[in-house]
C-alpha cells in the first residue's frame, strides 16, 4: 500500500510529462517495492501531485524549481538496495516530466511507516498481510 507524492511549483513540469509523471511514479514504486505487477496492486500504489502556486517554493538563493518527492511504504519494505534504487529512478524520471532544458534540483524523502500504523478501510494493515497478498497474486498470475 505505498504512496508517492511529488510537490512541484506550477508549470515546472512539461505538458507531457505532467501528463503521465503520476502513473509513471507509481509504478517505479512498485517495481522497487517488488510488488505483482497485477491491477490490485497497481490501484493499491496511490500517487499524488502537489502543484505550489507561484512563488510558493524559494530557496536562500533564487527561486528555480525544485521538486520533492516523498514516498510512504511499510517498514521492512525496501532495503538498502531498493531504496537506492528507488531514489535513483524516482529523480530521473521527475527530471524527464521536467523535461529537457530544465535544471532542475530534486529531493527524495523515504517514509517507512512502522507496522501496525497504516490502515485502509478502518481497519490497521500488516506489512505480513501484503506480503502474504502479493505471494497470492503472483501465484494467480
């Protein structure tokens, strides 16, 4: 049950890249994750686009776009090398919906929620339940 969510200042990103970046995101996410690429899953992967008005997002220094991208997935969920690789793919492809010319910065932020505080339908899920889940999917796949 991971989420994606890129904060972005309006019109930083290319008409075209806005277009799919969300769908695109989410399933970096999944891959990374190692969950079935299956339709339970690939509605279970939520992602967001968080578009900042003009002049919402500056630095000390000038006010070039800068995009954050933070992800929520169940501890235990990623290891090192995933996370990694996660951070990796979700930056180039923000960069990509940026799309060419654009110098733009990025930063990724890694959310690990502990287990027994995410829920869905009233109801606490259980990293071992989504695994349990996925080893079910693939089994049907």
């Amino acid at each position: 049950m991971p989420m994606i969510r890129l904060t972005a200042p309006a019109g930083a990103l290319a008409q075209e890249g806005r277009a799919c970046v969300q769908r695109e995101l989410a399933a970096v996410l999944l891959r990374w994750e190692g969950a079935p690429d299956t339709a339970l899953f690939r509605a279970l992967a939520w992602s967001y686009l968080v578009e900042l008005p003009q002049g919402a997002q500056t630095t000390a220094e000038d006010d070039d776009a800068r995009f954050l991208v933070e992800v929520t997935v169940p501890q235990a969920a990623l290891s090192e090398r995933r996370r990694a690789g996660l951070i990796d793919e979700v930056t180039a492809t923000v960069l990509q919906a940026a799309g060419p010319g654009r110098d733009a910065a990025s930063r990724v932020l890694v959310h690990e929620q502990r287990d027994g505080t995410w829920g869905a339908g009233g109801a606490v899920v259980r990293y071992a339940d989504l695994v349990a889940l996925a080893k079910e999917q693939r089994a049907d796949a």
